[in-house]
C-alpha cells in the first residue's frame, strides 16, 4: 500500500495517493495556467483559518466566471478528510480550480466543464531554518510583477513567469529568494510572500498588486495590537532597504524575518525584534480556537 504520509490527493471524485493523481494535457489550467487555487496548512493537528481560505477561494473562482459542483461545506469536508487520511500533524492543503477542456475543436472557454482537485502534502516552508534564524537575503528583482492591470493579483494564480524567472536572478546572485517590483520601482511580492518593513513607528506594507494573503491580514490583526502606524501603501525599494526591519509573510512559514535586500544590510543585519514577536504570536494563534479548528483523525480502519 501507498504511503500515504506523503500527501493524499482528491481527484474525479475519488481520494488516492497525490503521486497517482493526474490531469489531462488538454486541461486549460494546464495549457493557459487559467486556473485558480488556494493554500491552507494545518499545524499540530488543527487546520488554522480555513474558512478564510476558502472564502477567498470562492472569490477566486467567481471572479474568474468559474464553478464546480462541489458546495463550499463539501470542499472543507475534502480538505479535513485529506488531512485525516493523510495522518498528517504539519501539512500543506492545495484546493485548485481549472477551466477544464473546451469542446472539441472549440476555444470557447464557456464550453469549458471546470474541474476540482485537492491534495495535502507535509507542511513546506519558504524559507529554511538557517534562513529563518538568521533572516533571509532577499533581492529586488528587475522583473515587474504582472500588473493588476492585466491580471487581477487578489486571484491567486498560477502566472508565476516573472516570480520564476525572478528566483533565478536571485539564485545567480547568491541571495534566498526574490521580491518583483511594480512600473514605479516599488516592492510588491514574491514567489508566494507579501513583505512589510518597519521604518521607525510605522510599518508599511504594500497594498496594490499584491494578493491579500491571509498571513498578511493576520499580521495586521496582530499589529493593531501594537502602539505602531500601520500604512498599507507603496514601499519604494530605497525605503525599504533604509528600513529598521523587513519581514516577508506566508502560508508557507508565517513571519520570516529578511536581513539583506539586494546586498543592502536591513536594520543592524539581524532579525528584528517586532518580526521575533509577530512570529511568535502567529504561531500562538495556531492553538486558539477563534482561529484554528481541530481535525478528528479517527476514521474506518480499512482505508
Ligand atoms: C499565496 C501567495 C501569497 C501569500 O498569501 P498567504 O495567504 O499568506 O499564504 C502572496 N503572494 C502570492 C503571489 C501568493 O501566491
């Protein structure tokens, strides 16, 4: 039997092993990247803010004309019998929508019958523990990020050519990853992150051309805790790089301070102490229940 500690997939109605699970080649979500998806995780056993996931899922797939024939209490019902079938503690849940395949011979995507797939893996960080301990350095890429112009950046989506291209820029130069600008030179987001800097009592976080992730908002839940200015706004990379702390956010990892921009040292070359305390508080949030709900990982013992 497959070992299904490796991730579990929910496909064509059916659960299986995610390494047997499959699409066809002439899937639009494969051909056009017209598709779009969410990530969850669930940490020591309880799925943290699921429901807001999803919301933004069914956002996702609403703006994007697309449905499936799953309800939205049914795509949480796979999502936690993934996670149980899985055993998974620690895991990655990747909820996916894709425009399906149009009738023959048509490039009408009306005709497209759109299609659902899930899987779970173990959990996956952005960052590793060298670079979480000791901050991440990051490059400023030359590469633009899509513009909100042409592709609405608050579906999340899989138009990652310029976060691609932009990682491999920054691993030519040495740094851990990557940020991508917009047409005015200001920092927005990369391969999967939204970033903050702190500079003196005001923190600022770019509000435009960025998908609102939902470590984001959980930091600005976190910050209006704090006796700081919270300014969602442009952040020109020369701000940022005069900054006392940088901080990058995401699903994959939570608050992951940054100590290097573009060969610039951040603050005194550190990680901050606001980014030590966001992170810890992130992570205490995983066992309240107002933001996290506990799996039940009993089930038939032939499955
Ligand atoms: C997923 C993602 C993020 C981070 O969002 P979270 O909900 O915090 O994981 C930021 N930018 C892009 C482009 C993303 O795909």
């Amino acid at each position: 039997m497959a070992d299904l500690s490796k991730g579990v997939a929910f496909i064509d109605d059916d659960y299986k092993p995610v390494g047997e699970a499959c699409i066809p080649v002439l899937d639009w979500g494969f051909l056009h990247s017209d598709a779009t998806y969410d990530v969850a995780h669930t940490w020591r056993g309880r799925f943290f803010r699921v429901d807001d996931y999803l919301d933004r899922f069914h956002a996702s797939m609403a703006k994007l004309r697309m449905s499936v024939p799953y309800s939205r209490e049914q795509i949480r019902s796979i999502m936690f019998e993934l996670v149980r079938r899985s055993g998974l503690r620690d895991a990655y849940i990747e909820i996916v929508c894709t425009r399906g395949m149009p009738a023959p011979g048509s490039r009408d995507p009306r005709s497209c019958k759109n299609r659902f797939f899930a899987f779970v893996i173990p959990f996956v960080w952005i960052a590793n523990e060298r670079m979480r301990e000791q901050g991440l350095d990051l490059l400023i890429s030359r590469q633009q990020r899509i513009p909100p112009e042409s592709v609405d950046p608050s579906i999340k989506n899989y138009h990652w050519l310029d976060m691609v291209m932009a990682l491999f820029e920054a691993y030519d130069r040495g740094a851990d990853t990557v940020i991508l600008v917009d047409s005015e030179g200001g920092l927005v987001e990369g391969p999967g992150f939204n970033i903050f800097a702190r500079l003196g009592d005001t923190v600022v976080t770019p509000a435009r051309g960025v998908l609102e992730g939902v470590t984001r908002e959980t930091v600005l839940e976190l910050l209006a805790r704090e006796t700081l200015q919270v300014a969602p706004g442009p952040l020109p990379a020369a701000s940022a790089q005069a900054a006392d702390e940088v901080f990058i956010t995401s699903t994959a990892g939570g608050v992951m301070p940054v100590t290097r921009l573009s060969g610039q040292v951040v603050g005194n070359g550190r990680p901050g102490a606001l980014t030590a305390k966001l992170n810890d508080a992130y992570w205490a949030l995983h066992d309240d229940p107002d933001y996290s709900v506990a799996i039940d990982y009993r089930g038939n013992p032939d499955e």
